[in-house]
C-alpha cells in the first residue's frame, strides 16, 4: 500500500537538479514519477524510483540533502472526475492531503499521496476498497 520517496532538498540554483538527475543515471536507476515544488531559495524534488535505498544511499554519499518517506500509491482510471472522486472519500474522513501528484499509464493513473494520517488513510483504502499498488508492482512499471 505504500511504497518509499525520496524528498530532495534543492538550492534554487541552476544546473543543481540537473546534477542530482545525474548521480541517479550514472548509477542506472530509473525515475517512476517525479515532482517540483519550489521558493525562491530552494526547490523540492520528491521521486519515486526503480531502488529508493540505493539511490537515498548515493544522495547522502554526495552530501545531498534528503529524506525517505513512505506516501500511499491508489490506483485510479485517469477519466475526468476519477481523482476528485478518490480524494473525496479522505475529505469525508476527515484526512488532510499534505500534497499529491501523479502520472497515467493508458486508462490508469497512480496517485501518489502524503496524508496527515497515514493509518486513517490506510482504513479508507480498505473500507472503500480503492486499489493500490506496492512498491515491488510499481517498480515493474
């Protein structure tokens, strides 16, 4: 039901995520999904990717600033409404999104989500019986 990330503190500086995009593909390893957010001082990258203990362990190596997480992956159809739909029943339950992003493969889309109460969101994955996907599954991707 969940699977890790790799949150990737940036300088807001050229060539730096380019650089951390670099160590990754010396070492062969894929990125599954990805996401920016950024200031004007810094930028977060959170990834998911083909071997997150590898990749966090070469990061660190390289004195890059980062952090493994675990976040929930849902399995949902990419049609419109399909995500308002899913979210809503965490909204019913009363669960905050702390951020989400996602990515389609034909008719399906993986949501990748950080809620405020991981366990909560694990009882709504169960009691709506949403599909998701575990990290062995989502690296054959």
């Amino acid at each position: 039901m969940t699977v890790n990330q790799i949150s990737i503190f940036l300088e807001n500086k050229y060539g730096k995520l380019s650089e951390i995009l670099a160590l990754l593909a010396e070492e062969h390893i894929r990125i599954i999904a990805a996401t920016v957010a950024d200031t004007s001082e810094y930028g977060i990258l959170r990834i998911i990717v083909s071997d997150p203990q590898k990749a966090y362990k070469i990061l660190k190596e390289n004195n890059v600033s980062a952090n493994l997480t675990d976040v929930l992956a849902i399995v949902t159809n990419s049609c419109a409404g399909s995500f308002a739909n899913t979210l809503s029943y965490f909204t019913k339950a009363g669960i905050s999104i702390e951020y989400m992003y996602c990515f389609s493969i034909r008719e399906k889309a993986i949501l990748i989500l950080r809620t405020n109460n991981r366990e909560s969101a694990r009882e709504v994955i169960r009691r709506q019986n949403l599909e998701y996907i575990c990290e062995n599954d989502l690296i054959k991707l």
